[in-house]
C-alpha cells in the first residue's frame, strides 16, 4: 500500500523559503498520477497548494502561485515543496499527498501524516 | 474565504441521522464530482467519499453522499460517537485548482 512522509524544518525565519520533502513508498512516483501539498493552518481549515507529475508537469493554487514550487527526484521516490517569501500566515501542518488529477481531479489519497512549520524569528 | 461553503458546524446524538451541505458554483461543483474527507481529532484527513457518491472499500454504508446542480451533500445515518470529527468537500474548479470547503464540525451530544 502506498505510503508517505513528510519531512523537513519546522521552524523558518519570516521571508525566508520553505522547504519540505516527501518520501513515498509502496508506489513509484514515476509510475503514473500526479503527488501534491495541501496545508491546514492551526485550528483552520484546508487548503491544497498544488501537485506535480514526475514529467514536470504542474499545477498551483493561483493564491499561492509565483511562491510555490513542486518538483520531483524520481531516483529517490520523493517529491518537493519550496514556498518562498514565508510569513506567519504560512504556519500550518503540511500534508503531502497522492493527488488523482488525471483520472478524478479532487480525490487526494492517500495522505501523509503531516508536520507542522511554523514561521517565526 | 473557501470557494465552497459548508456550514461550520453540525451536531445530533446517537442513532440519528445528519446532513451536511457543501455549495459551489458553475466553475466547480457545477461541473465536477465531488469528495468528501473526514479529519478525526489530530490526524490527516482521509478520504470518506468519491465521484459524489462512492464509498472507498473500508468506509460504512452509513456515510452516502449525492450531488444537484451546484451543491452537495454528506449524509451520516446511525450517528456513532466516533464519526465526531471534521468533514470537508472538495472538487475540482475551472481555476485549475482543487477547493476546498471550509470544513464542518461534527459533534456527537
């Protein structure tokens, strides 16, 4: 079964980048569907940020676009988020997630347990 | 503001059935399938329905979902203490985005 986890800092300056990774397992990234983040900030409720293929082919939140991006290292099975210029309304838990768009764009499963990035100096 | 619309919270006590509404628009729901996502206290959400009305292998036949025009909605029958939880819709919109709704809170009284 497919499974993944995030990893990654949880604490980053304000205006800085930040960064996560996702371990996938169970799966090939390169095998097919598209792999995504979603953020929820503490106590609100959830917010997709985008997905990429393992072609490079992606898609992005356009509230988050120009900050974001989601990129692949298929010989590791992992696949990235970089969110540039952080403000503390970036804080959240952040899920990384199998995400169906090519065949049932808005079924995202399975999901990541989630880690928590909290911006702040 | 989320795209989609549910109400913030719902509640009922056991045995009892609930209902809880996700509205959108022409650019999304409107012409996309919907998805339905549980999130229990302190975990990741999971994926509770499907394509409106499906249920992955797993989850209970209590839990059905349906879809008209604009809008949607979860329905929960035989209400249990452990559905308390936190429901979201979602689907695809015209954006090229997935939505979200911004979320309901179930409580089991």
């Amino acid at each position: 079964q497919v499974q993944l986890q995030e990893s990654g800092p949880g604490l980053v300056e304000p205006s800085e980048t930040l960064s996560l990774t996702c371990s996938v397992s169970g799966y090939s990234i390169s095998s097919g569907d598209y792999w995504g983040w979603i953020r929820q900030p503490p106590g609100k409720g959830l917010e997709w940020i985008g997905s990429m293929y393992h072609s490079g082919s992606t898609y992005y939140n356009p509230s988050l676009k120009g900050r974001v991006t989601i990129s692949a290292d298929t010989s590791k099975n992992q696949f990235s988020l970089k969110l540039s210029s952080v403000t503390a309304a970036d804080t959240a838990v952040y899920y990384c997630a199998r995400d169906h768009l090519l065949t049932m764009p808005g079924r995202i499963d399975p999901w990541g347990q989630g880690t928590l990035v909290t911006v702040s100096s | 503001q989320s795209v989609l619309t549910q109400p913030p919270s719902a509640s009922g006590t056991p045995g009892q059935r609930v209902t809880i509404s996700c509205s959108g628009s022409s650019s999304n729901i409107g012409s996309n399938n919907v998805y339905w996502y549980q999130q229990l206290p302190g975990t990741a959400p999971k994926l509770l329905i499907y394509k409106n009305n499906q249920r992955p292998s797993g989850v209970p036949d209590r839990f059905s979902g349906s879809k008209s025009g604009t809008s949607a909605s979860l329905a929960i029958s035989g209400l249990r203490s452990e559905d308390e939880a936190d429901y979201y819709c979602a689907t695809w919109d015209d954006s090229l985005s997935v939505v979200f709704g911004g979320g309901t809170k179930l409580t089991v009284l």
